[in-house]
C-alpha cells in the first residue's frame, strides 16, 4: 500500500467511500468543494488537498465521484483539472455516472500525458458505500485495474473489469435502464392495487414473495408506503439524468429501448412537476395525481 490515493468528491458516496479507504490502510488525501466534508474526514486521518491540481500533483492514484456530467468535466477535462496535471503511468478512475463520450474524452487525455484511465462507475447506494459492499465496474486497461484493484476492493463487494474504455460506463447504464423501469413499474403496480381497494402493505406483502420481486419494489416500496419522499437517497433528478444518458447511448449504436423511452417521458413529467428533489419512487406522486389516489400505508386504527 505504498500508493498514495486522491479522491476528489465527497458527497454521498465518495464520502463514506473514502473512509473506507482509510479504514483499509491506504494514504488517502481529499478534494471537495465543500469543505465541511474535508474538514471532517481530514479529523479522521485524512489529508486535505487545495485544488484539483494539488491533488492530482500529489497523488499516484486520483479517484473522482462527481454528482453530474458538467462536473465530471469541469474536474477532470478542464484548464486545471485532472488530466490538465496528470502525469505518466499515473492511474486516474472515474466513478461518476457520466456518458460514454465523456468517458472517452477522458481516456483520450489521460492516454496524451501518458497516463491511465478507468471509466469505473458503482452502484449499490449510500447503504452499500458505507459497508463497503458497492458494485464496481470499470472500463479501460487491464494494467491500470490490477493497478487499482486492491483500492476498488476496499470500497466494492464485487469487482470487475469489464473490457475496454466504455465497457464500465455502458453496464452502469444497463444497470440504470433496469432502475428506471422497474421504479416506474413499482408505483405502477402499487398504484394500481391501491386504486382498486387492496391494502397496499399486503400487495407488497405478496408481490415480493412471487415472481413479481424485484430490487427496485423493495428498495422503493417502503418509501411510497410511508411516503418518505422527502428524504431523497437518489432523487427523480438524477434517474433521469441517468436515463437520458440511456437515451443518448441507445441512439448512438440504433438499439430500441422501448421501456426505457416511457420511463424517460414520465421522469420527465415528474421533474417538471415540482418532484425532481423527491426520492426516485418519487415518480408515483405523478401518477397518484392522475389516478386520484395516493399510496399509503392503512392507519393502524
């Protein structure tokens, strides 16, 4: 571990991540624009860093975990960013759900300074970034994964290369066409049970015990039960960020995405009608206005 780590972006998922790196040993110094957040992890043993190029100057391995496309940019594209101060055999990841363009931008610069790139984005949420259990997949050389490796496994549960610059970028997603969808038909289905006098509790009940399951009903499930919208872990905001980003890719390689254009449409909706900040089963509060009811779990008395 003699490899000092750069991780630039604490929010919701970098923070813990980075914790979790210095639980496991690593010689970890931070980068954010908040600097509460530096401050913090910095108290628990952390170094604090300036600048974006500060950082990448000291630091063999950079990571970043951005919460949009115009940052991940800005970070690692711009004047003085990343790839602005990166230097050979230096291995610089990406855990931002960005476009594969960006991704590919990004490998292009990091390969004109002789470094590295990863496109390696998580998935699993606050929850699995705490315990150190996230999905980790990335993109780019074999050489700068095996580089990263012992990294990825102190924040991942399940690690894996998935092939060239990309690769990562596309099965995060995949994997985000399949939230999207199956959050849109979560409410769809709790809506509907509800609109036709069943105890919405007991539909979840049932559903989730037969083949109707999914990740996605019981992640959402509770959350449109006691209508905890508010308290946004991935908001509407961001899933239709993600699923234009679908969109774009779907284009790109003429490959349908029949579901996937509903799920944009009606997120599109949502957002327009006041419910971008609400928590992504936050969709339902759509269609709850067009059926005349609401999800909710029955009052006990």
């Amino acid at each position: 571990m003699t490899n000092k780590i750069g991780f630039i972006g604490l929010g919701r998922m970098g923070l813990p991540m980075s914790y979790n790196l210095l639980k496991a040993g690593f010689d970890v110094t931070v980068h954010n624009r908040s600097r509460p957040k530096v401050l913090e992890i910095a108290a628990a043993g952390a170094s604090a860093a300036t600048s974006t190029a500060e950082i990448t100057q000291q630091c063999d391995i950079i990571l970043t975990c951005l919460p949009d496309i115009a940052t991940a940019e800005a970070v690692l594209l711009g004047p003085d960013g990343v790839m602005a101060n990166a230097r050979p055999c230096q291995v610089i990841v990406d855990h931002s759900t960005v476009g594969i363009n960006t991704s590919k931008a990004c490998a292009e610069a990091a390969d004109s300074k002789g470094a590295m790139f990863l496109d390696a984005p998580i998935s699993g949420g606050t929850e699995r970034a705490e315990n150190a259990t996230l999905v980790i997949m990335a993109g780019g050389p074999k050489e700068a994964f095996d580089a990263a490796s012992s990294v990825f496994d102190a924040m991942g549960g399940t690690v894996r290369h998935t092939g060239p610059t990309g690769t990562g970028t596309t099965v995060k997603l995949v994997n985000q066409l399949l939230v999207g969808v199956h959050t849109l038909a979560a409410a769809e289905a709790m809506l509907m049970g509800v609109k036709s006098g069943a105890d919405p509790a007991l539909v979840y009940e049932l559903v989730s015990s037969g083949w109707g399951q999914s990740f996605m009903l019981d992640r959402n499930a509770a959350v449109m039960l006691d209508q905890t919208y508010e308290d946004a872990r991935a908001p509407v905001k961001t899933i239709l960020k993600d699923l234009g980003l679908i969109q774009e890719l779907a284009r790109s390689i003429d490959t349908p995405t029949p579901a996937g254009d509903v799920a944009y449409k009606l997120f599109t909706q949502a957002a327009e009608a006041g419910f971008a900040e609400l928590d992504m089963p936050g969709v339902a509060r759509l269609l709850e206005k067009e059926a005349g009811v609401e999800i909710k779990r029955k009052s006990s008395g």
